[in-house]
C-alpha cells in the first residue's frame, strides 16, 4: 500500500470507489526514505475508506 513519501510529482491517483483523483503537484519531504522512517501513518490519503491506487495510464 502506498504512502504520500511513494507519490511522485505529475502521477495521478484515483479513489477506487468514487473515481475522485488527485494529481501530486509536490513531493513529500519523506520522500525516497524507507516506508519505517516515514513520519505519517500508511496509508496517509484516504477516500471512501479506502486508499488511493495510482491511476493506470491509457
């Protein structure tokens, strides 16, 4: 499951249930640290209950 520090700038991650989407227009400053030194919690973006999935390009 991915966390915002998995993000990268300009992907696009979707709700699997209501179809919201979200672009990453910044990176996050845990960015390319392990999952364990990562001080928010997985999954950090949530909807609908569930997490985000990384929108799957046509």
């Amino acid at each position: 499951m991915a966390g915002c520090h998995d993000m990268k700038v300009g992907e696009v991650w979707v709700c699997p249930d209501c179809g919201l989407e979200l672009k990453v227009v910044a990176g996050c400053h845990d960015a390319g640290k392990p999952e364990s030194d990562c001080e928010h919690k997985t999954p950090c973006l949530v909807c609908c209950d569930k997490p985000l999935a990384l929108k799957k390009k046509r």
